[in-house]
C-alpha cells in the first residue's frame, strides 16, 4: 500500500518538531527516515502510524495523510491497519512469546477473528518465519534482545498490517545481531513486499536497507533519494556531513589560490573565503608537495583494520584532525607511522553555497 | 561469621565479600527486628502460655467476639474492595494525566497516614452523625452511615486507601507507554489494552496494596472507634475486644483475641507473597 502525507507538521507545546512536508512513499517500498536526534523522523513516523496527529494546516491546502486511496487522516491508529515496531521491542512481558504474537488476532472483534485453530497455525507460521518456533512458550524476559525484537515484528506482522513501521528497530542492539537483522529484514521485505518505513540515526542502516532514504535535520527533510544518489550527489552541506566522515578545509581564496596558514591550494574559485570539504578516500598522501598542492600533515594515528588503512593527520593550519583512507599498498610504499610527516592531496573536494538549494560545486585538484 | 566480614575478612574461605559493612549493618538490621518485631510478638505468645486450649477456644469462641470478627472482617473487605477499585483509579489518574493541582492532590494521598487516627476518628464521626454535615443529607434519604457497619467501612477505607495508591503509583509509572502503543497499533480496543495488558501489569502491586490496607483495616482503633457506636453483637470491631478484654485486665483473653486478628494478617501476606513471587518470576524471567 503506498502512503501520501500532504502538508503533514507538528508543534509540541508551542515549539516546531516538524515543518509541514510532502512525501510520497510507493508501493512495496523499503524507506528510511535518517536525521539526527531531534530532527523529527521519529514524530514523522508516529504521525504515519497515528500515535500522534499532525497539526491542522494553516495553509488553504489540508494536512492530509493517504494510505493508497484511504484518507486516514483521522482514523485512530487501530483502525490504520499499521504494523509498528519499537525500539524497546514493546513486548507483554507477562504473556509468552505466543501469545504475544497472537495477541493482534484474538482482540480482533468476533465476527472478522479467526478461529482458535487458525490463530494458532498462523502464529506458528509467523514464529517460523522469525526463527522462535521452538521458544513460543517462553516468556520475554527469558530471551536475548535480537530474539525478542524478531518477536515484536512476529506480533506486528500478525496482523497482516498494510505499512509496517519501524522505529529505530535495531537501536538497542550490539553490532553484530544488527547486521543480521538488517540482512533479515532486508529478505523478509523482499519475500513478503509489504510497504515499510523505519527510523534509524545510523546512516550505513540507512543506506543499505532503504530503497529510498530520507534524510532529515531540524523538522525539515533535506533530501529523499536513494542510497547511491544521496552519497554521490547530496544536495547540500547537511546530506554531505551526516552521510560520512568529513574533512573540512578553510581559507581566503587570492588569484586562484586558496591559502590557510601554510598550507596552499591551487582552486579554479573566485576571491573571498572559502570551505571546501573532502571526504576521507579523496584524500592522497604522498612525500612530497606538488605545485597544485601543498598541504603538510603529521600522522597522528594509524588503524589497519579492515579493507582499507584510517589515517588521523594533524597539523598547525587545521583546526580539526583529517581522517584519510589509504589502500594497505600505500600504507607499506609511505611507511605510515605515527609522528610521519607527509603531503596532503585531495583528488577531489566539494563546495556548498550557504545558501542551501543551489547545485554544489565540485572541483578536481590540478 | 558476622564479626570476620567488618574488618578481617577470611581470606582464606574466598568468599570474602565484596560489600563491606555486612556484618554490621546485619547484625543491626537483626537486632532491630528482634527488639521492635518479635520481642513484643513473643510477649504475646507468653500470655497466651496461661491459657489452657480449652480456655483459649472459649474465649476466642465467644459469641460477642465471633461477631466482632464478623464485622471486622466483613468492613475491612468490603473497605479493601473499595479502595482497590477507587486506589487504582486514583493512582491512574495521579500517573496518566497532568491537570492543575496534580502535586495537591498527590500531597492529599499521605494525609490518611499523617493524620493521627483518632482525629479522623471524630472528624468522621461528627460529619455523618445525624446532625453533621453529611449525616444531616444522607439520614432523611435513609442512609444510615454512623454507628452503623457502613462507617466502620468507611473510616477504614479512609485510613488504608494510601496503601494502594502507593503501591500501584510506581508501578503504573514504571509501565512504558510504548506498551499501550503496542497494544493500540494492533488493533486493541481501550477496553482490551486495560484488560490485557495494562491490568496484568498492575495487578501485583494492586493486591498487594489491597492486602496491605486489608490488613491495616483489621486492627484499626482510633478511626472506628468513634463512628462504629459499638452495640454489642451489631458494630463491635475485634480490636474494640481486646481494648476491653484489657480494660478488664484480662491479659491473657486480649492476647487471645489479638492472636486470631495476627494469624489472618500472617496468613494473609505470607498468601500474597508467594502469589506475587511466583508471577514477578514470570516477567523477570526464567523459572529460577
């Protein structure tokens, strides 16, 4: 069932958690709401599933929330046909696992309930499904935190739910069962193709679930697009920072020449102060200066784990570290060690108007 | 064992702990219980050493004090009964709503506990006498409330109803609201999310809050005393009994009595106790 919200904002107690937006989320989607805490993606999925309302639209053009050609505006959240997870798991603690998972279908009124027997072979259908067939008769408390999260989708999805929501679904998980869940998700959206929307403040959640993300900052969404687009093309400074590490650059640009401390860089911008950001694979480290760039770093940390090398630089003209990537190859070739001089050069630096929406630049080091 | 833990833990034994104090604040915590708990409850037992079974069932067989129990059992049920239905309901509304006035009316809760009892006692007794404030309304209507069974209970549910408002507060409070959520957003009406999953959370704390205000209502004095009128076989409380078993210095019929009144309250709580351990295992989890 796909989801329209029109003019969807919300104040609480006089301060703005959510600017009125427009999303439109298609059928059989996978979307991702990723902000920061306090950037309303979480009171924007509790909108979607009627645990808060949106505030009535001041403009000529109503709040209006559509799940396929249903205006649910004004439908109470158990009539919405939602699914919802929660970050907590939200699990009946004194019911075991069963029944937590049949508890959607035996509140159902009596004329729409299935029969006992049928309650029961859909649960254990379900409980198959999430892989706790053998622990139905258990109680919450006696299961780790994966296990009872995959309860709590069991107990949502029970209900044959037309969007299921998720609210940072993995936040209170170690890494590791959060990549297996992640995964798990991942395939049960595929097999089952139902509509859903989580939350999460993780941006490598965010980007490898979603078939869309949309990122959010202060009440207001930034860009929705998908996980590739986003990284490759962010629309503005925000997108760019929360989707990865970032290496900031400042200084006064002079004949094409950007200058900060003694560092230079040869840049094909006008005159005045400029930013110029990098991320950390597109720097390149090197013995010696070159004529587009001269940019002297000390190593100040090395971590050679993983596919590439994560290099800490310092240095007197930076008022923060850098963080560079190198390939294991370059780590031998420069001999990397902490307290290592070296030269700095981007391949490749970005450039963000203050002004948000204009196209950002990009430029290619000489 | 107690002396070893203050300052020379056994070394030896390994199982030095790792909290220190142990053995002194035991040891205090012991003595303390033994002074203020089970001296004056052995004292009890001691009078009850003059009577011989025979006398001992003769006295807590009594007519008069049969029917003593009888009341006294039957206003403090039905004082419990109303204070569980009206605590739980205070408790929510203490928990789930902010209204003006809400930290007043949480102050108001302790007032029965604060207040001395026989203060309520007369407070009560003059506000529903027949020519008191509420008297004067109800008797006409053909209510009788003073001297009668009726103020008995309700002079005990004004004393005891803190006990189940205090006990069901924080475990309302403790109760995530996501709990609720969960239930809505699966299609629960409001009537099923109280009764499946709100209640069953409650419920706990709610019987042990009624047990307790049952219980404190068996033996309250001061607050009944003055609106149950005392008629001999109608409106007598049991601790009235023992008050007059002792007026007559009758040491040993006032303990007897008084035992009667301690077995229901021990059996009562020990019933509670275990009711509860067993189902506060289930939601912690695991069966040991």
């Amino acid at each position: 069932m796909s989801i329209r919200l029109e003019h969807i904002g919300k104040h609480f107690a006089g301060t703005r958690a959510l600017e009125p937006v427009n999303l439109d989320i298609h059928e059989g989607e996978l979307v991702g709401l990723l902000g920061p805490s306090g950037s309303g993606k979480t009171t924007l999925l509790r909108i979607i599933a009627g645990l808060e309302n949106p505030d009535r639209s001041d403009s000529p053009t109503p709040a209006r929330l559509l799940f396929g050609q249903r205006d649910v505006t004004h439908v109470h959240v158990r009539d919405r046909r939602i699914g919802f997870v929660f970050q907590d798991y939200a699990l009946f603690r004194h019911m075991s696992v069963f029944n937590n998972v049949a508890f959607g279908l035996s509140v159902m009124p009596r004329r729409s309930r299935p029969s006992r027997g049928e309650i029961r072979a859909r649960v254990l259908r379900l409980l198959e499904m999430v892989k706790l067939e053998h622990l139905a008769d258990r109680y919450p408390a006696q299961l780790s935190g994966g296990q009872q999260q995959r309860v709590s989708l069991a107990r949502a999805l029970a209900v044959e739910p037309d969007v299921l929501l998720l609210d940072e679904p993995f936040g209170a998980l170690d890494a590791k069962v959060r990549q297996d869940l992640r995964r798990w998700l991942r395939h049960l959206h595929e097999e089952l193709n139902f509509t859903s929307v989580f939350v999460t403040h993780d941006q490598e959640e965010a980007l490898e679930l979603s078939d869309r993300v949309v990122v959010m900052s202060d009440g207001k969404i930034e860009q929705i697009d998908t996980p590739e687009r986003l990284y490759r093309a962010p629309q503005n400074r925000f997108v760019f920072e929360f989707l990865g590490d970032v290496n900031h650059l400042e200084g006064d640009v002079q004949n094409g020449i950007l200058t900060c401390g003694d560092a230079r860089l040869a840049v094909d911008l006008p005159d005045g102060r400029e930013e110029l950001l990098l991320r950390p694979h597109e720097v390149r480290l090197a013995e010696q200066p070159e004529t587009a760039s001269h940019l002297p770093v000390t190593v100040t940390a090395v971590s050679p784990v993983g596919a590439e090398v994560r290099v800490e630089l310092e240095a007197d003209w930076l008022p923060g570290p850098w963080l560079a990537t190198v390939r294991h190859a370059d780590f031998e070739r420069l001999n990397l060690h902490r307290g290592r001089r070296l030269f700095a050069h981007p391949r490749h630096w970005h450039r963000f108007a203050d002004s948000a929406p204009a196209a950002p630049a990009t430029g290619r080091a000489a | 064992m107690s002396s070893s833990a203050i300052g020379f833990p056994r070394r030896s034994s390994g199982s030095a702990r790792v909290l220190p104090g142990f053995g002194l604040s035991m040891g205090i915590s012991v003595l303390f219980i033994s002074l203020v708990l089970l001296l004056p409850l052995t004292g009890l037992f001691g009078q009850l050493a003059n009577l011989s079974p025979g006398e001992y069932w003769t006295v807590i067989s009594d007519p008069r004090v049969v029917a003593s129990y009888l009341t006294t059992l039957g206003a403090a049920g039905a004082a419990a009964l109303v204070n569980a239905a009206f605590g739980l309901l205070l408790a929510w509304v203490l928990v789930r709503y902010d209204f003006p006035g809400k930290r007043l009316v949480d102050a108001l809760m302790d007032l029965p506990f604060a207040l001395p009892t026989a203060v309520a006692g007369i407070t009560l007794a003059t506000l529903y006498a027949k020519s008191g404030w509420a008297g004067s309304v109800l008797e006409p209507l053909g209510f009788k409330v003073a001297y009668t069974w009726v103020g008995i209970a309700l002079a005990m549910a004004f004393t005891s109803i803190p006990f189940v408002v205090r006990t069901v507060q924080p475990v309302l409070e403790d109760m995530p609201a996501e709990v609720d959520e969960a239930a809505m957003s699966l299609g629960a009406g409001d009537g099923a999310a109280f009764r499946r999953v709100i209640m069953p959370h409650l419920w706990p704390a709610l019987v042990t809050g009624t047990g307790l205000a049952f219980v404190r209502s068996l033996g309250e004095f001061g607050a009944v005393i003055f609106i149950a009128g005392n008629a001999p076989y109608e409106t007598e409380i049991t601790a009235l009994m023992i008050f007059v078993k002792l007026q007559e210095y009758d040491y040993a019929g006032a303990s007897a009595i008084a035992s009667v009144l301690l077995f229901i309250s021990l059996a009562l709580l020990l019933a509670i106790n275990i009711w509860q351990g067993r189902f506060v295992r289930r939601l912690h989890g695991g069966n040991g």
